[in-house]
C-alpha cells in the first residue's frame, strides 16, 4: 500500500523478515523493492546469516537518501557486518564520511550512529562540536548529546553544556538535557541549576529535574533543587520521583506528594481575603505572548549569524525580571517558502518576526536544496491579512520598509528597516525591543529603546534606518 514510501517499505521489511526468519524469498510481493532497502531493512531483525545480502552494493555519492538513512540506521543498532558501507573501508569511516552529507537527516543519522554503535568513537564522528553553530536543529540535538555523554576533555565538555543550554531551539536542548540524564560531575551544578531557572520549555525542564532527582545523592543542592520544584510545580513530581528511585531524595518527595491537596481536610483560610489570595494572584500574571521567529539563511547568498540573534533574544527575555509579559519565542529555521503559511498557522502568533536576506519589495526564503527563494511584499502582505492573530510584525533584513508599508494596513505595528542593517545592529535592535515589551511597554515605546540601545552603542547611524509604521 505505501510502495512509494521508504520508510514505511522498509519498517514492512524489517517485520516481514522476524516473522519469516530471514527467508524473503517466500514473500512473493518483496520482489519489488529496492534490493538495498530490502536487505538492510531485514538485517534489523534476521540473522544475517540467514540473509542474501550478494547483491547488496552501497555508492554513498550516488545511493538514494532513504538507503543511505536506512544504512545507518543498521549501523546504529549494532545490526553491521563488516564494510556493510564500503567494501575497501571500515563501516566507521564512511559513518564519518556522511557526517558532511548535504541532506540533514542522514547527518544526524551519522551522529546517533556514534552515539549507539559499540565499535565506533568519537574519531568516527564526521561533524566537529565546533561547527555546532551550523547545524540544523535535529542535528544540534544529537551532537549535544553526544558531547554531554562522552566528550572526554573536562574544560570543553563543560563549555559544550554551557553554550548548549542557550541554542535557541528547544529541540537541540532536548538532546544536551538527554546527554545529562546519566552525566555528572563536580561544578556541573553550578550550569544547570542556572540553566533551570531560566529555561521555559516543559519538555527540557523535566528532563533537567530528573537529572537533579537522579545525582541527588552526589551533590546536595541537587537535592534542594528537586524538592524546591517539587512544591512550585507538582507536574514535574513523577520525573523527580523517576529520578530519585534508590536515593534518600525519594522519600522526601514522597511525603510532599501525600501532603498535596490536603487543605480543605485539616485547615481553612481564616478569613475572605486569604481565601480569595490565589484568585489574585492569577490576577497578577504575566501576559503571554506568542512570537513567531522565521529564519532563512539561503546558501547561496551572504552567510548571516541570525544563529547569534536568536540566542541572544532567549537569554535577553530570560535576565527580565518581573516580567510583565511572557514572550513565548517559536522558532523557525531555514524556512522554505512552502512552509511560511504552515508555521503561522501551527503558532497563530501574535508577533512576526523576520530575520534574514531582503532587497526592495521582496524577501528571500529557501528552497529544498538551501538556496534562495524570493517571495514579493505583496503575497506576504496578502498572508498578513489573513492572519488575525498577527498584532506585530518585525522584519530585520535590508531594505524591508518597502515590505512594512505593503504589511502596515493589516496589523497595530509593523517594523522594518530603509536600508542595508549589519548583524551586530539586528542583534541589538531585536534583543532591546523584545526586552522592553517583555517589561510591559508598548510596541511604540519598545521601539524607542530599541533604537536607543543602538545609539547607546555608538551605532546610531544603524538605529536611524529602522523605520516604525503604526496604525493610528
């Protein structure tokens, strides 16, 4: 039913091969699929030894990619023969070899390959920590998670966690968190307790609590760490609980479990306006509000470091203190122009914000293959005013006033710029606007700072070329 899909093929293969002990040739309708495919996929599951595998022949510059996922993911499971990827190389040179293949997945493939393959090492890994700023998300998650398991220098393993912790994409961070589950060492406290505190996504925090709940034993603030998030958030209880089997810690949050939700048995508020505090509190939150960050960075123009701006808008936004505002940064990274509705749709945000290549009346976004796409001020206009979600709209690239005067009529606010901007004053501009509204200010007035944090930093040329269009 799903010829036309690898990996579905491939997962059939694999099962079809349990059930049959390897002897595929009894499956009359596997006589249609790709050779290699069909092979690699039944070698997950069967004896190899029960296996044809004459005909299996890998060309890593010429294999489609699904073969060449499909190749390490056999790898990764320890499922291998010997140069299954090459017949003249060890399968751990080519493992690193692909670490550079142009298609991200098969990239971080490469990497969990390293991760989960007994005979390969960090010298089989084809994409340096260094180049981490480069990578895809998907990517970034892996390497991370690598480096925090098993990077065997001291100094650079703590600066891989450090900077880790401040990537702008909660999937990358997923990964680093990941790496820590198992992963302690003296002074590490001293980056993760920080880095919980100032981390807002669900996922990463609950990963990092259990990592507290699990080393509890080895490092005692740990264990002050957990019960504190214990009592501020019981959601994360069962993964401090998961964490803390084994450890005194366990007990301690087994008590605090018992005693939740108890008030109304033993103890009532002693008058009106103790009873009615907690409603006032929520009175008191912060607003949210949800911002969209697409970015394209198409490779066959300038190289941006729109990298650098995302990370510094997240740990701008988590230094504010007393927010008035939440700013629930989603990002999206190198953009194609089939995916700009899709994202605006999935986040119905309320501010835009575009950060990457323009030119007058047009924007540049990517196509499959990285490169450069041009979309019209007119069609992103047009998708504006079908997006009432959309108060704000922030687009960072030169020349892109021409755009925000098309966008204006549809939104409160719209910002762009009326010439070329460099990438330290798209930094400054983003990072103080952001931060002002985070403290409650109105667009106009976060605007302002904006302009005047450049001023601040002898770049007033730079803020004058920012150009505000609002709505009377």
């Amino acid at each position: 039913m799903y010829e036309e899909d690898p990996e579905i093929v491939a997962a059939a293969v694999a099962a079809l091969a349990f059930i049959y002990r390897g002897k595929l040739d009894e499956v009359v309708a596997l006589g249609t699929v790709d050779p290699a495919i069909r092979v690699l996929a039944a070698m997950q599951t069967a004896d190899v030894a029960n296996l044809d595998i004459s005909g299996l022949s890998i060309d890593i510059d010429k294999s489609d990619v699904e073969v060449l996922k499909l190749a390490l993911l056999t790898v990764g499971l320890n499922r291998d023969i010997q140069n299954l990827l090459h017949p003249r190389h060890a399968n751990g040179v080519i493992v690193k070899q692909l670490g550079q293949h142009p298609d991200r997945i098969v990239r971080q493939y490469s990497v969990w390959c390293v991760m989960e393959n007994r005979q390969l090492t960090l010298q089989d890994l084809g994409i340096p920590f260094a180049s981490m700023d480069s990578q895809p998300p998907n990517v970034q998650a892996k390497l991370l998670q690598l480096g925090a398991e098993r990077e065997p220098d001291p100094k650079a393993r703590h600066q891989l966690i450090h900077s880790g912790s401040f990537i702008t994409h909660p999937e990358a961070r997923i990964g680093l968190a990941k790496g820590l589950t198992h992963a302690f060492y003296d002074g590490l406290e001293g980056l993760t307790i920080g880095w919980y505190d100032v981390e807002r996504d669900p996922a990463v925090q609950a990963l990092i609590a259990e990592h507290f709940a699990r080393f509890s034993d080895a490092c005692a603030p740990y264990a002050d760490k957990a019960l504190e998030i214990v009592e501020a958030d019981p959601n994360l209880r069962e993964h401090i609980l998961l964490g803390a089997e084994g450890k005194k810690l366990y007990g301690q949050v087994r008590v605090i479990g018992a005693w939740s939700g108890m008030g109304d048995l033993f103890g009532r508020p002693a008058d009106l306006g103790a009873m009615f505090q907690n409603t006032t509190d929520l009175a008191k939150k912060a607003r949210l509000m949800k911002a969209l960050f697409l970015a394209a960075n198409p490779a066959d123009q300038t190289g941006l470091r729109i990298d650098i701006e995302a990370r510094d808008l997240r740990e701008q936004l988590a230094l504010v203190k007393d927010a008035k505002a939440v700013i629930e940064v989603e990002h999206a990274w190198a953009v194609r122009t089939d995916q700009i509705q899709r994202e605006i749709l999935n986040i119905r945000p309320e501010l835009l914000h575009f950060s990457g290549h323009g030119a007058n009346g047009i924007l540049a976004f990517e196509d499959h293959s990285g490169n450069a796409v041009q979309v019209s001020g007119e069609a992103l206009a047009e998708l504006i005013s079908l997006s009432p979600s959309i108060k704000c709209v922030v687009l960072n690239s030169c020349f892109s006033n021409s755009i925000a005067i098309l966008v204006a009529p549809h939104v409160d606010a719209v910002i762009g710029c009326d010439v070329s901007v460099g990438d330290e004053a798209a930094t400054f501009f983003t990072r103080a606007f952001y931060r002002a509204l985070a403290h409650g200010e109105s667009i106009e007035t976060a605007f302002r700072l904006a302009r005047n944090e450049l001023a601040l930093s002898n770049r007033n040329t730079e803020g004058e070329k920012y150009k505000i269009h609002v709505k009377p």
